[in-house]
C-alpha cells in the first residue's frame, strides 16, 4: 500500500510542478503576481523535479537561468536515483 500511496503523491506533485510552470508563465507575459523562484524550486524538491522539467521546457520558462537549467534535472536525476533505489529494495528485498 505504501508504493501507492508514494506512487499517487509523486503524480500529483508532478502535475501540480508542471502546472506552476505552465502559470508563471503566463503571469509573465501578462506582467501579473508571480510564482517565486523558490516556490518554483520547492515543488522540484518535493518530488515534483520531472514536472518542472517538462513545465521548463514545455513553456519555455526559466531556461535562460543556469540555475534552473542545471539545478532541475541534478534534482530530477536525484529523486530519479531515490525511486530506482525504493523499487530495487521492494522488487528484490536488497537493503536492510
């Protein structure tokens, strides 16, 4: 039960990152109130690092700022890495 609990958590955080992407953006444009970049970085942070990702580049947002550009995909290889690690452990009963 937990998988799918950690399953459906990283989902929603994804769509939500993405979605904070695609929105800042448009307040952009539109000269609006916006989403702070360290909002925008928390979400990453929490588990949402593959939907901004994708909000990056899908909204071609923030990839002019090198931090954005190397600090997203370091945090996405990393909860890549933490995933990889959780299913090895379930799938194959390695770790303590």
């Amino acid at each position: 039960m937990t998988g799918k609990i950690l399953l459906a958590y990283l989902v929603i955080i994804n769509l939500i990152a993405f979605f904070i992407y695609g929105l800042d953006k448009k307040r952009a444009k539109e000269h609006a109130w916006r989403i702070s970049e360290k909002a925008l970085f928390l979400v990453a942070i929490l588990g949402g690092a593959f939907g901004a990702m994708v909000g990056m580049y899908a909204f071609h947002h923030k990839t002019k700022h090198w931090y954005f550009r190397l600090g997203i995909p370091l945090l996405a290889a990393a909860w890549a890495v933490l995933i990889w690690l959780a299913v090895r452990d379930h799938w194959f009963g390695i770790g303590g």
